[in-house]
C-alpha cells in the first residue's frame, strides 16, 4: 500500500523548523555579543592613573570606561528630561493661556 502525504504535516514541520530558526540567531548573536566584551574587558584590564582634584587612584581602565559611559549616560538622561519638561511645560501654557 502507499501512504497518502498529508500536507497538513508536512507544513507543521516546516513552522517547527522556521521557529527555531530566530532563537538561534539571537543566540549566536548574544554569544559574539559575549565575546566581544570579554575581548574588550581583557584587553583593557591594565591599571590606569586617574587624578580627581587632590586624590590620585589607579583603577584598572575598563573601569574608567564604563564609569564615564555611565555617568555620561546619565547626564544625557537628566538633559533630555528637563528639556522635554520644559517644551511640555510652554505648550502647556498656550493651552491655559486666553488669547487676546
């Protein structure tokens, strides 16, 4: 006897297949990810003199990297805001503002 295919099956196994396929790019891509920091943070492990005003350190430079990162970060974050408040804050007055 021969088996009739069953197209439904067939298509099942191909959305099994095209499924997976997304999850192991983001897995590959996580991994280089992974990679590539390690390299960096290996690469930048050497001690690094930094003088703030009267107090000298010798933090290791990757350190140093992600501090200024960070607190850059955060400069940014604080700028965006208070210039996001202020254009709210006149567009608010327009509204509540009579017109002449």
């Amino acid at each position: 006897m021969t088996e009739i295919p069953d197209p439904l099956k067939e298509e099942s196994q191909e959305r099994k297949t095209s499924s997976a396929t997304p999850q192991v790019v983001r897995l590959v891509g996580f991994l280089v990810l992974c990679g590539i920091i390690a390299a960096f943070v290996i690469q930048n492990s050497q001690d690094v003199s930094v003088r703030f005003w009267f107090v000298t350190k010798h933090p290791p430079l990757i350190f140093v990297v992600i501090g200024c990162l960070v607190i850059g970060g955060l400069v940014g974050y604080v700028m965006g805001r208070r210039r996001g408040e202020s254009r709210l804050r006149k567009r608010l007055r327009k509204r509540v503002e009579p017109e002449l």
